[in-house]
C-alpha cells in the first residue's frame, strides 16, 4: 500500500523542479548569446578612421541589366554542354566564313603586289628615260652625229679601254665616266654594261648596276659575269629570289666556280633569315 508523501518531501520536489527551470533558461540564455556573437564576428567594423565602405547593392532593374549583359556575352559562344545549340550551329557556314575571311586577305597581298609591281615597272622606266637622256648628252658633247661608223665604234673601244685601266686602278668615277662615253658611242656591247654594272655596284649605285647588268643580259642572255653582277645588285637591293635565280644561271654556265657558290650560299642564307623557310625553286614548287 503506497504511503503519501511528506511535507518535506514534497518541498524537496519543489526545490528540484525549481533547480532544473533555472537550468534549462541559462542554458537557453548562454546558446541565444552564442548564436549572436557568431552572427557579429562576421561582420567585422570597419578600421577606426576610416570610412564605412557603401556596398553598390543592384536593385532590381540593375540586376535585370546585368543578367541580360551576362546573356550577351555568353550567347557570343557556345557552351560544351549546350547541345541543342550545337545541333543548330552551321559548320559549313562557319566554314565558309573562314574561307572568304582567307580569300579576303590573299585578295589583299594580290592587290599589294600588283601595287608594289606597279611602282616598280614605272621606276624602271623613269631610270631607263633618264639613262637615255644622259647617252644623249653625251653624243651632242662627243658631236656623234658627225662621227661615222668606223669612228664611233673604234672611240668606243678607246672608252672602254680607259674604263678599263680607271677600274684597276680603283678609279671608280671616272671608270663610270668612260664606260658611259663608251655606250654613247656604241651601245651594242654587252661587256660595256657589265663592266659599268659593275663599277655601278661598287658606288652604291644599286638600281643603275642592276638596270646595266639587264641591258647586258638582253644584248647576251649568257653573259655570265652580268648575271652574277646583276644577281649581286639584287642581293644588295634585298630582291633575295631574284638574286638567287640570277647566281644559279650564272652557276650553271659555268659550274664549280667558287666565287659563284659563295654568292649562292650567301643569298640562300638571307632567303632563310628574311623568309623563314629554305628556298625553292618555281619549277620544284609546281610539282608539289
């Protein structure tokens, strides 16, 4: 039979009760101040003196502007994983694109280099004009027209001659001089040009060298020396191809000779370092 409890029983109940309420709110009390210091620590104050930064928070049409600016710049390119888009994407299209991007620029270096041809051709026929107008005045000074042929062909030979010993003897003004009277009188000789091509090199007078040793070429297209002298002109003149076809016909004329393989070698070698590449032959190009 349960015995009902005493008064001081009943006392020590209330006390307990009352212990474990004071318990549970400091409890509650000390997490509610945990949570707030965790809540504080991440907003740190700013330094003392200094001023609060503002934060530009985007309201709601700058975030709409945003988001379509971000969809703008992504819509420029594919993602890996969108693949209905890559599904529309027209690779012949983008294809022909790059094609006619391609066409574009050679249609550009073409027209660069009939430009460049252009110029040229009319800067040879401005010295050709000019080497005339000086042959002329040399025969009014030499009274050609009063020469006869005999004459004019045996003072030719006199020119050159003196060309000749001026050259040796490194007189190189007036070797350009007599070789000039020379071609006044009779223009016919290849040697003449070849030597003034000459002279013309070793004066720095590139485009009048490479002009001279031409008009040798097209009185003797086998005139070795106005080859190699013409081919040196261009080198000089940094017309490297030419250059180089001008030292292999002349090699070819007249093989192993060693002056000639050290000018070939030499323009391959500026071919390679202007270029980027060896040199080939057009013939060789052709077939490949």
């Amino acid at each position: 039979m349960r015995q009902q409890a005493t008064p001081d029983e009943i006392q020590q109940a209330d006390e307990d009760l009352s212990n474990w309420q004071n318990e549970i709110s400091q409890l509650d009390a000390e997490i509610k101040t945990h949570e707030k210091v965790k809540i504080q620590s991440q907003k740190v104050p700013p330094v003392r003196g200094t001023k609060r930064e503002v934060l530009n928070v985007p309201n709601k049409n700058n975030k709409q502007e945003l988001n379509e600016e971000s969809k703008s710049k992504k819509s420029s390119r594919l993602s890996g994983y969108d693949f209905p888009a890559w599904e529309k994407f027209d690779v012949d299209a983008a294809v022909q694109a790059i094609d006619e991007e391609e066409s574009e620029i050679n249609r550009q270096k073409q027209k660069n280099r009939e430009e460049g041809l252009r110029l040229a051709q009319e800067a040879k026929m401005k010295r050709k004009k000019r080497h005339q107008e000086e042959l002329e005045n040399i025969r009014k000074e030499m009274k050609f027209n009063g020469l006869s042929e005999l004459q004019r062909k045996t003072m030719a030979v006199r020119e050159k001659q003196k060309g000749n010993e001026a050259f040796k003897a490194n007189e190189l003004e007036e070797a350009f001089v007599f070789y000039s009277r020379s071609l006044a009188l009779d223009n016919t000789v290849a040697t003449v040009y070849a030597n003034r091509a000459m002279v013309s090199i070793r004066l720095e007078k590139l485009e009048t060298g490479e002009d001279d040793a031409t008009h040798a070429l097209e009185l003797d297209p086998n005139h070795m020396k106005a080859l190699s002298r013409r081919g040196l002109a261009r080198l000089k003149l940094g017309k490297t191809k030419l250059a180089i076809e001008d030292f292999q016909k002349a090699l070819d004329l007249k093989p192993g000779n060693d002056e000639l393989i050290q000018l070939l070698t030499k323009a391959k070698a500026k071919y390679r370092e202007v270029e980027g590449k060896e040199y080939i032959p057009d013939s060789q190009n052709e077939n490949l």
